[in-house]
C-alpha cells in the first residue's frame, strides 16, 4: 500500500478519532463507576443509616412509654410503646436485608444487638405484667435495671452507627477512587490528544487538503471536551449532594444523643427540687440556652394563708429557676399578660423577641436581644398547669434547635408529671401513714384503756358481774368464781339461772332473788349483807350492792359488786375477843393489886404479910407491863417504826443468858444443846433475845404436865438453826395456819386457863422476819411442839494487815475503797463498832495500817467504843485512826436555809492523802486526824472515853492529835 499524504491524514483521523472513542468509553466507564458508587451511597448508607435512627427511636419511644406508664401507671402512655414495637419488626427486617450485603454489621447485629433487644423486649413486658399485676414498687426498684440494659443498648447503637458510618466512609472512598480514575483517563486522553494535534497540525501545515478534516476533528474533539466537562459538574454536585446528606446524618446521631443524655438526667430523682435541679440545667446545655424559669399555678395546698383577700385570678409559683440577673419572688400574685397569658389559654409553644432588660445586659454591653420560648405544662388531663419559659441571649432560633427543643421539652414535661405525680403520692403516702399512726394510736389507746379496764375489774378483790336493763347477763370477773361459777352463763337472761344456781349452790338463792327484784323493778336499790355457803362448806360474809350504769335517759344496766367481808368478820371476832382476853388480863392484876392495897391501907397486917402482898402486887404489876409492852412492840413493828441495831452476836452466849433466867422462875427444866465453839449471827441482841423469851415461856406455858425444855443450835454450813422444843398439849391442826396472827389464842378447854394475850407468836414473827430468817414449827397434839428459827451466818472478814473502814453507808464506804486501790493496801469494810472490835480481837499477826471511823454505826456501839477499845489493845494501840465524821455542830452555830453542816467532811482526795501520809510515816506517834472543827470538844471527847493527849496540831483541814499511852506501858 502506498503511503500517501492522505492516508497519512486518515490515519491520524482514525487514531484521532479511536482516542477519542476510547476516551469516551473511559469516561463513560469512570462516570458508571462514581455513579454506582454514589448511588450506593444514597440507595443503601443513608438508608441504612436512617434504618439504624429508627431502630433507636423505637426502643427509646417503648422505654419512654412504659417509664411514663411505670410513674403514672397510665394505660394511655403505653401507646408510645407499642407503637415503638410494632414499627420495630419491619424496621430489623429491613436491618436483615442489608446485613447481607455487609458482613460485619451482620456479626454486630445477630451477634449483640439483637439479643439486647431480646432481653429489652423480655423486661418490657415483664415490667407491664408486674404493673397490670399491682406489684408497682416491684417495678419500680427494677428501673434501674431498665436503665442499665438501655445504656447498653445504646452503646450496641453507637457500634452500629460506627460501622454503618464505616460503611459509608468505604463507599465514599470508592466514589473518590472513581473519580480519579476519570480525571486520570481524561488526562491522558488529552494529552494524547493534544500530542497527536500537534502531530497533525505540522502535517496538516504541510497538507491543505487534510485541513478541513482536521477542523471537523477539532469541533468533533471542543464537542467531547463540553461533554466530559458537563459529566463532570454532574459528579461534583453529586460529591456536594453527598456531604450534605452525611452532615445530616451527623446531626440526626447529635439530636439522638442529645435526647438519649437528656433523658438519663430524667431518671433517678426522689425530690421534686432534686429533679429540677438536675433537669432543667440539663435542658439548657442540650439547647445551648441561657436561661430558665418554671412557673406552675399554686394549689391549695402549697399555702392555704394564701387564699384569704385574693381576687379572682389565680396565684402561680415559681417552682425553678436559673441563669437571670435577678432572684425572683416565690409566688407571682399579678395577672399574667403576653406570651405567658397566651401559653396558658391557647396551649401552644410561644416564641417572642425582645429587648435586654438593664440588669439582663450586665457587663456585655454588646447584646440587645433576647429570644424567649414559652412552653405549656400539662397534667394527666391534658389542661395546662404552668409553663417552661427558656431564653437564649445573641442567638437566633434554627429549624433544627426548634425541633430538638419541642422533643427535649416534651420529654420534660412527661417526665415533670410523673415526678409530679410521684410526690402527690409521696404526700398522699405520708398523709396516710400520719392517719394510720393516728388510727393506730387510737386503736392502741382505746385498746389500752379497754384492756385497763378490765385488768382493774379483774384485779379487784371483790367479784363483778354485769347485767343490762333486761337482765342479760354481760359479764363476770373471775372474783365471781369465789361465789359462783357463771363464765359459762354470759348472755343469758338472769330470769332463766334459777335453776342453774339452785342446782349449783342452794345458798345463793336468796341473793339471786334479791338481784331479780331489782331487775323486775320490784326493788328500787340493792344493799345487802348476807352469809353463804360456798363450795367448800365454808361461810362466807358477802356484802352485796348494785349501781346503775348510764343516766335516766340511758339507762345501760346494773353493775353488782360482791364484797367479801369474811376476813372483817374474823377481825372484828379476833378484836372483840382481844378486847375480852385484854379486859380479863387487865382486869385480874388490877382487881389483885387494888385488893391488895386495900388491904394493906385499911388493916394493920404482920411485916411477913406486907411482905407476900407487896410480892404479889409487884408480880401482877409486871404482868400489867408485859401486856402493855407487847401490844406497843407488835404496833411499832407494824407500822415500820422499829429500830433495830444489827451487830455480830455470839449466839451461844446469848442463848445462856437468856436461859439463865428463867431458871430459877420455873419448875421447867431447861436443858441446853450447844456447840463448844462461837456461833455468830447478824442481829440486834435484845429484840434477838426477846424471840428467846416469847419461845421459852410458850413452851414453858403450853407444857404444865412436862417438866423439861429442849433448847440446841444446829450448823450446818452457813445455815444457823435455834430449835426449841416442848413436851406439852401440841397445837391442832386447825389452827397452825393461824398461830402467827395476832390476836390468835387455841379455843379449847386445856388452854383457856393459861393467860396470854395472842401477841408473843406474832412479835416473834416480825422480828425474825426482820433479821431476814424464818420461822417454822411442827407439833403433834398430846406430844409437844418444836420451834425452828433460822438464820444465815455472820463471819467477820480478817483485819490482818489492812485499811480498816468503819462505815454503815454502803456506798460511801465502797468509794473509799475504790479511792484507796492506788495504795495497793487491802481494805476492809466494817459497818458496826462490834465488827471492828471483834476483827481487831481475832487478829494473830499482823496488825491493821490504819483505821477510817464512822462515829455514828450500825449497832448498839458508836465509833467512840471502837477507838477506845484499839487504844486499849496492848499491841495495836499504836494504829492512826482517821475519823470520818464531825462530832457535833461547833459552838455557837446557827444552821441557815441555804447551808448545812456537814456530816462527811473529808474530800476524797484530801482522804487519801492523809492515809497516805500516815500509813508512810509509821515511826512518828501515834495520830488520830479529825476534820476541822472544835478543838475543845475533841479533846473532851477523847478524854471521856479514856484516851490520854500528848499533843494537838491544826492545818487548813485537819486536826492531828498525837495520844499518849503510858498506862498501857504500865498495864
């Protein structure tokens, strides 16, 4: 083939026109490419991106719904719920069909998300159920776990949203590469193209005739460029229309969170004040707004003052606010106007501008403006309680703001009603506890004063029974059952116990007619006394009265009291006979003595016969003054005015004293049983003794066919037993249970000629009682009586190298004690003088450091006795003696309102320091320290119980004498 000009131009035409075609396949490749890419983009990552936002809205429109339904328990807000649920199906079906396409947010999907949306669903309903069940507080202690599973579920959606935004980021990447890739073949296709027009313009300078192809080329080639420029601009809007919708994605995952955060500020409050300070704060920072008030129309309960002299509009209170120059008043009086007026009545959101007030501009003197945002508050009936007022300063309202700002309000008004409603049910809980407490109180009070009432008709000693007008027997105390037994007899009529109590004890018959003639009206009042015959054969003295319950016009019934008088009988018997034996043993000695002196005034009688009537009378005259001594003993000890001087007794020798003198005053012989050693007991020897007596002239009295009496003592451990026992008449059985009451003498003929006044058992019972022993007897009739009195031991604890304490106060000498611890000395307590001197006597050793006196002491002997005899004491006479006790008010003193003269003078700290110096200086003389008072009347003191003074010192506190002892030298 011959290479021509023109074949040369027609191929140059040809590669021109094959590079352009190739160019233009390239392009249309490329462009293909991008477009797929971007409609992947459009068709399924937004898409995906919106289906995922559902998927969320859902959830939170179910969690909102049951939470409002949980607060309120409001089927209405349920609603929310299920719709959320019904549109959550088909929106995770659409979720599956793109899990297929994309297989990580399959592995998301099947892998965490939807078994959490599984469990939502399962405690959703199991919420539900346990509200439609009643169990509310059931669950609403399970929010929390509500809330931790959402919070969940929320971080599943933020991984979703990541991988659909990774997803997207892929396919907007693929776009760019497509991109690229066409501007890099329309670059080289270009080049190439300008290379071969330079190529063919040198030819075609060389060829004219290729010219006109070459310019149809051209145009062919201007045509191609406009075109792939045009495909261009497309791609480039397509890029812009792609970043707008991914910054609108953005924005709808910011709105998202925005009111996913706002709604966890909505949870968790108990107080209303703690959710609005926690809420309201909240609200502004989503909205990026500046301030906030919360107005609500007053009640009347938040102030009832409040309702006096108002007019016709309604108060308001503003519950909250924040972020304004000013602190608003509590409660708003004057009548609304503007927006807050329109809010109120046309129940809608209201927005308004306006200028800055002067304290609103504050230092930023640049702000005019100020945009406020009006939003109503509604109750569960949907009326509008109050209003949301929101302000923001320097910004203007967006579309977008104004949406997040309706949903976030919304949420807030909810979540505002439920908290309203929550403390409406906490006051009404509160109120009904209070009313409870109260009704409780009540109850209890009115069952006190019942169950008081009937412990007091129950714990009377006399029997009770109640009837009403007609005669229904109502009620009985169980003092009755002394009487009769009518506890199975309530509510029936007293008409129909006739043969009941004729059956049960005929005795009572008369006191049930008597009853019935005051119940059939026959008897106007019922007073009587009566003697019956009880269960077990024994007469009872009743007094019996009635009472009328209720007034004239009320009349409820009659209450019956039964009294039994049986022990005043007896008493009255037992003084009447007193009265008697105190009559005839008066009235013997008295007739003898008068006889006597008769005698011995009017006659003129032998010396031998003055002497045997003065004998008589003397005896007579102390029979008179026994009689008289006993009564006066057993009154004082009745009545509790009996002193008693307990010391250590030596039992053994007080038991030979006394028996010695009733040996040579009667024919009895007394025979003594005794152990060799001490027996010491606790007691006042002279009432001790006068038990001896009263049992040895009983047993002497009560045995004139015997000529002996047995007296022994028993020890066993700490036990002491004085038995006396007689040989005579014996005591019946009848009358053991009363031999210790006074007055009491056996009525039968053997011993109505033995004198006796029925006291001596009875003082010998009180007495033993006193000394906290006891008193039994055994006696067989025809054989004799046997006397047991029983008394605990008495052992003087060792003085052996100690502190002796001379103290009848238990609890100063327990003190003293404590105080003394610190000189690491044994102490021991003492309360009598006989103690101390009986301590002191028992003593082989080692001698006491030092002795604390009481003056005053528990037995017959004072502290003065017990310093006389350790002065005495030819070892220990040496031992210091503080005395605890001023002796007497000092002279000339005048005992006034507000001062008394006191009886312990020593402060505890001064004590122990003089102890302490004492028992440290053993080598100085003997010192006896007193309190400060009367130096004179010490020494007089100690004079007059034999103790010689060398030497007397004065201090602030104390009086020091140093004794001499020179006679116990000589002795």
């Amino acid at each position: 083939m011959k290479i021509t000009r023109y074949n040369v131009s027609l191929l140059y035409v040809i590669i021109i026109i094959s590079l352009l075609a190739f160019v233009s396949i390239s392009s249309y490749v490329a462009s293909t490419n991008m477009e797929k890419e971007l409609n992947s983009v459009v068709n399924e990552v937004i898409p995906l991106s919106g289906v995922a936002g559902n998927i969320f809205e859902d959830m939170i429109n179910q969690e909102t719904g049951l939470r409002g339904y949980i607060v309120s328990g409001d089927e209405r807000y349920l609603e929310s719920y299920e719709l959320g649920k019904q549109q959550l199906t088909p929106d995770l079906e659409i979720m599956a069909n793109y899990q297929k396409t994309y297989p990580g947010l399959k592995s998301l999907m099947e892998g965490d998300m939807l078994p959490q949306i599984k469990r939502l669903q399962d405690y959703y309903i199991s919420q539900i159920l346990l509200v439609q069940n009643g169990n509310i507080e059931d669950a609403r202690s399970r929010i929390t776990n509500g809330k931790t599973m959402m919070d969940r579920f929320r971080q599943l959606h933020i991984k979703v949203i990541t991988e659909i935004d990774t997803i997207a980021d892929s396919a907007y990447k693929d776009a760019n590469q497509a991109g690229r890739s066409a501007r890099v073949i329309i670059a080289v296709g270009g080049g190439l193209a300008l290379i071969i027009g330079l190529l063919s313009a040198f030819i075609f300078s060389r060829a004219n005739r290729a010219e006109a192809a070459l310019r149809k080329s051209e145009e062919t080639y201007r045509y191609m460029a406009e075109s792939l420029e045009a495909q261009n601009e497309e791609i480039i809007a397509q890029q812009e229309e792609q970043e707008q919708t991914l910054e609108k994605l953005s924005q709808r995952e910011q709105e998202l969170e925005t009111i996913s955060t706002y709604q966890e500020k909505l949870t968790g409050s108990l107080e209303m004040s703690l959710f609005l300070e926690s809420s309201i704060p909240a609200l502004l920072d989503s909205l990026k707004m500046d301030a906030a008030l919360l107005v609500m129309k007053s009640t009347k309960d938040d102030d009832p003052t409040d309702t006096q002299g108002e007019e016709a509009s309604d108060p308001y209170t503003i519950l909250y606010s924040t972020g304004y120059p000013q602190q608003l008043p509590r409660k708003v009086k004057t009548v609304l106007f503007g927006p807050a007026l329109r809010v109120l009545t046309e129940k809608i959101p209201i927005e308004c501008r306006r200028d800055l007030s002067p304290l609103e501009l504050g230092i930023h003197q640049s702000m005019s403006h100020a945009l406020d945002q009006y939003y109503p508050v509604f109750d569960d009936n949907n009326e509008v309680i109050g209003f949301l007022l929101l302000t923001s300063y320097l910004t203007t309202r967006s579309e977008q703001r104004g949406r997040i700002a309706k949903g976030l309000v919304r949420q807030f008004g909810l979540a505002f009603l439920a908290q309203l409603m929550n403390e409406e049910r906490h006051r009404q809980s509160i109120r009904l506890e209070q009313l409870n407490d109260q009704l409780m109180h009540e109850k209890d009070f009115i069952g006190n004063q019942r169950d008081l009432i009937n412990n007091i008709l129950e714990s009377t000693h006399e029997g009770m029974m109640f009837c009403d007008s007609k005669g229904t027997l109502l009620f009985v105390n169980h003092r009755m059952s002394d009487y009769i037994s009518l506890n199975q007899q309530i509510d029936q009529n007293w008409n129909e116990l006739n043969t009941f109590i004729n059956e049960t004890n005929p005795s009572f018959m008369p006191i049930y007619l008597s009853i019935e003639g005051l119940l059939n009206g026959s008897l106007d009042k019922l007073t009587e006394r009566f003697v019956y015959t009880d269960q077990d054969n024994q007469q009872r003295h009743v007094e019996l009265y009635a009472t009328k319950v209720g007034d004239k016009d009320n009349q409820v019934g009659y209450l019956f009291v039964f009294r039994d008088r049986t022990e005043e009988e007896k008493v009255d018997e037992m003084k009447n006979e007193f009265v008697s034996i105190v009559s005839h043993e008066l009235r013997t000695p008295l007739a003898s003595v008068l006889g006597f002196i008769e005698i011995l005034l009017h006659r003129q009688l032998s010396p031998e016969k003055q002497q045997k009537y003065m004998e008589t009378i003397y005896k007579e005259a102390n029979r008179l003054s026994t009689l008289i001594n006993d009564f006066l003993d057993l009154q004082r000890m009745e009545s509790g005015k009996q002193v008693y001087h307990f010391a250590p007794v030596d039992l053994v020798s007080l038991l030979e004293e006394a028996s010695y003198q009733w040996r040579s005053k009667q024919s009895h012989q007394l025979e003594l049983h005794v152990p060799e050693n001490e027996v010491w007991i606790r007691a006042d020897s002279d009432r001790f003794k006068q038990i001896i007596h009263n049992l040895l002239s009983n047993a002497i009295k009560y045995s004139p066919q015997a000529n002996k009496v047995d007296v022994r003592i028993e020890q066993n451990g700490e036990q002491i037993k004085l038995l006396i026992t007689d040989y005579g008449l014996g005591i019946p059985d009848e009358a053991k249970d009363k031999l210790f009451s006074k007055f009491y003498r056996v009525d039968n003929s053997d011993r109505r000629q033995i004198g006796g006044t029925g006291l001596g058992l009875a003082i010998v019972k009180e007495i033993v009682d006193a000394h906290q022993g006891s008193i039994t007897f055994i006696s067989e009739m025809g054989k004799g009586t046997t006397f047991t009195v029983e008394l605990k031991s008495h052992k003087v604890p060792s003085a052996e190298d100690s502190i002796i304490i001379l103290e009848d106060d238990d609890n100063l000498a327990k003190l003293i004690q404590v105080g003394l611890t610190r000189l690491n000395v044994r102490t021991v307590h003492l309360r009598s003088a006989e103690e101390g001197i009986i301590a002191i006597n028992q003593i082989r050793s080692l001698g006491p450091q030092l002795c604390i006196v009481d003056i005053h002491l528990e037995g017959t002997k004072t502290g003065w006795d017990f310093i006389s005899e350790l002065y005495k004491h030819p070892d220990y006479f040496r031992t210091p003696v503080i005395v605890s006790t001023a002796l007497e008010p000092p002279m000339n003193y005048h005992e006034k309102d507000f001062e008394k003269f006191l009886r312990k003078p020593f402060s505890m700290e001064k004590l122990l320091e003089v102890a302490e110096q004492l028992i440290n200086n053993k080598a100085n003389p003997t010192a006896y320290i007193f309190p400060a008072q009367d130096e004179e009347h010490i020494k007089n003191s100690l004079e007059k119980n034999g103790i010689h003074i060398n030497e007397i010192t004065r201090d602030q506190d104390t009086i020091q004498v140093e004794l001499s002892h020179k006679h116990n030298k000589d002795t």
